[in-house]
C-alpha cells in the first residue's frame, strides 16, 4: 500500500490505515511534509448568519486586524483589503519578510509581539474584525480570543480541512463532526502529529466561539493553498515542469479526484466575509465542479505553449516503490486519506467563493517562482533535489513503460 500525507495545509491543509509492516515503513515523507507546512504557517470541509455574499457598491471602511500577514495567505489578504479601502494592522515578530506584495507593508499598522509570550502590542486598540492566520497553538488562539473579545467584532479563524481527520466520507461538510482529541492508539506514532493537527485547529475554532460566540465568529477552512508565496513547494512541481512539455507523468488512476484553492481566491473570501459579517463555517474548495487528477493536468498545461503528452500511472505500489508517495494537488484516495478530496464546497460558493481560471494561476505561480523575489538557490533545491520527482521523472516514465 502507498503512503500518505494529511490533506490540511498544507496541510491541511492535510491518512491512512495500513498493515502494521506497511504502516511502519510509510510515514516519514507525511511527517516530513506536515512538519514543513506548520513550520511555513499554512498551513491542507450551517448556513451563516448572513447571506449577503455579493460585494456592495457602498462596503463600509473596516479596521482590520491580521495576525501574522508576512507569511503565504496573509500578504494577499493585505494587498485586497487595502486595495478596497480598508485600514490594516499586523501583529507579528517582525522577522519575516514577504516575498509578494512587498510594498503593501509601508502602508499598513506594524505591531510587533510574540504570540507565545508577549501580547502587549494587542492590549490597547480596537478593530472591526481580526483575521487570526497564526492560530497553530491552542493557547494562542484561546489568549488573542479573550484578550481582544470586547475591543473586537468579528473573530476570523484561519483553520483547515485537517479538522475531519481521518477522510473516510463522500461529502465532507461543515457538519461532519471533527477532531476534538486524538485517539488513544495509532496505526503509528508518527500519525500522532497529524491527528495533533486536526485537534489543535477544531479546538482553536472551539476557543475563538467560546469567547466571541457563534454569531461573531467565522471560520475559513481551506483545502490545499498554492499560488505566489507559497513556502512549502508543495504545488510548484506543476507550474515547473509543465512549462518544459515533453511526457509528462500523472499519478494516480483516472478516476482520482483533487481539490485546490488558489491563495488568493482564499484571501478574498475571507475579506469579503468580514466585510459582509456572514459568519459560520466554510470550506473552502476548488474547483467548482468534481475534477479528475489527469483532468487538472489537461487544464493546467495549457497555461504553457509547448507540446507535451500525459502519461498516466495508476499503480500505486509502483509509484510507491519510485518515491512517489504524493503529488500535490493528488494524494492517493484510499484508507484514511479515502475522502480527502472530497470536501463540499457549495456553502462557501453561495457565500460569495470564487476561483480563479487554472490556466492564470499555473503561470502566475510560475511567472512568481522565475522572478527576483526568489533566488537560484532557492530554485535549485527544489529543482535539483536528487530525491524529488522533477529529476527522476523520465526515469520513472521509463521504468513504467518497461
């Protein structure tokens, strides 16, 4: 059987139960995954209270308070909001610095703290609503919640889908019931860390309720993110290799789905929500409609004008026995990772979701990865990596072909 990561976040956002001698040998490129999507803040699905979702002409001019907003989801949210009249504040420690939408941080409140151990920048000042995309700690999450529950109106949690742990449904919505405490035995102790994820977001979404109430709160949980920014180098293989053509290899039977959300698409959203007070709960998606793995590379590759041909390998023992475990947006549909892709997106469609065109995102996520704001060194420890797909690939191709 294959191994697997968590679709939260990363990780998310982002399992699987195996035999206990598979199960032994199938977890470390999951926990490696897992690990970098927490350490790049990502981060890999009740109607709300309400259902003005179009955008008005007259939006009021909101306060907005974001803590985080240098890391992948935030600087786009700072880049919209400004760009529709908002005032921004951040909280943050003040040592990361953005690789898009750098020149939005001249323009926005710097408050500078530490979530573990120092919130005095937040005990003063008040603010329509504050965007939490930090919350990778329950006490953080319970701390900024009660510290700013009465100075504050709107509480916006950044979760994931990593709170319906294990994915064993055909249609993951908001109310299928998530992860409050993790299970007192394990298939292995290395999924301890992946259950901890999906615990440790259900009870911050818990904590923010508790303190702001329902009817105050809403609560974004997106699949996984990709776009301009993005630290974990999760999706990159695609926008990459796909403007190089030639065979292409796709993971994965034919009928396996994927799901995606554009960052940005997520950093409107969640504005837009605020804007419009529609609290609740939301997964957030794409695309709009059930997509196929092979169906998403079809549609991406034609962001590129170079001849290339798919090559569909849909062993999952013999991907396995490659190294390829995962490649995002696919993460193979079986055992606990069965319904990953599977989340229902509708509510946050009729709350305003929108998605970019594929083909746009895919170029611009390459135009970004090429550009100043990343350096070759960067580039080539992706691009080079002796253990990634992107050097292998051809040899994998061959080998399938044999």
């Amino acid at each position: 059987m294959l191994k697997f990561i968590s679709t939260f976040y990363l990780i998310e956002k982002h399992y699987l139960s195996l035999s206990t001698t598979n199960t032994m040998k199938n977890h470390k490129s999951r926990r490696d995954f897992i690990k970098k999507s927490i350490a790049a803040g990502i981060a890999i699905p009740i109607l709300g209270s309400s259902l003005l979702a179009c955008e008005s002409k007259e939006t009021k001019k909101l306060k907005i308070l974001i803590l985080g907003g240098t890391s992948f989801l935030g600087p786009h949210q700072i880049k919209y909001a400004l760009d529709r009249g908002h005032s921004v504040s951040i909280f943050t420690r003040g040592k990361t610095k953005s690789t898009v939408h750098s020149e939005v941080f001249e323009k926005v409140e710097h408050l500078i703290g530490d979530r573990n151990d120092n919130l005095k920048a937040l005990e003063t000042g008040e603010w329509d609503v504050v965007i939490d995309n930090s919350g990778r700690n329950v006490k953080w999450t319970t701390d900024t919640a009660e510290l700013l529950k009465d100075r504050v109106k709107y509480y916006v949690y950044t979760s994931s889908t990593g709170v319906y742990y294990p994915y064993l449904g055909d249609n993951i919505t908001e109310e299928t019931v998530t992860l409050t405490k993790e299970p007192e035995t394990l298939d292995h102790p290395d999924e301890k860390l992946e259950y901890w994820y999906g615990v440790m977001k259900t009870n911050s979404e818990n904590a923010v309720v508790k303190a702001f109430g329902a009817d105050r709160t809403i609560i974004s949980r997106p699949t996984y993110m990709f776009g301009p920014g993005d630290k974990t180098n999760r999706f990159i293989h695609w926008p990459i290799r796909l403007a190089k053509g030639g065979e292409v290899m796709v993971p994965g039977k034919k009928e396996d789905l994927v799901q995606y959300a554009d960052v940005r698409d997520v950093a409107e959203f969640m504005i837009r929500l605020a804007e419009n007070k529609t609290t609740g709960k939301f997964n957030i998606a794409g695309p709009t409609n059930q997509q196929t793995m092979q169906e998403f590379v079809n549609e991406a590759k034609s962001a590129f004008d170079v001849d290339s041909k798919t090559v569909l390998i849909d062993d999952y023992d013999f991907l396995e026995k490659n190294g390829v475990y995962y490649l995002v947006p696919w993460i193979p549909p079986i055992g606990k990772n069965y319904g990953s892709s599977k989340t229902a997106n509708s509510k946050a469609i009729a709350a305003g979701l929108t998605f970019r065109d594929l083909k746009t995102s895919v170029k611009e996520m390459h135009d970004w990865w090429y550009s100043d704001a990343m350096t070759q060194e960067l580039r080539d420890k992706f691009e080079k990596d002796p253990k990634g797909i992107l050097p292998r690939e051809q040899e994998i191709i061959k080998s399938w072909k044999a």
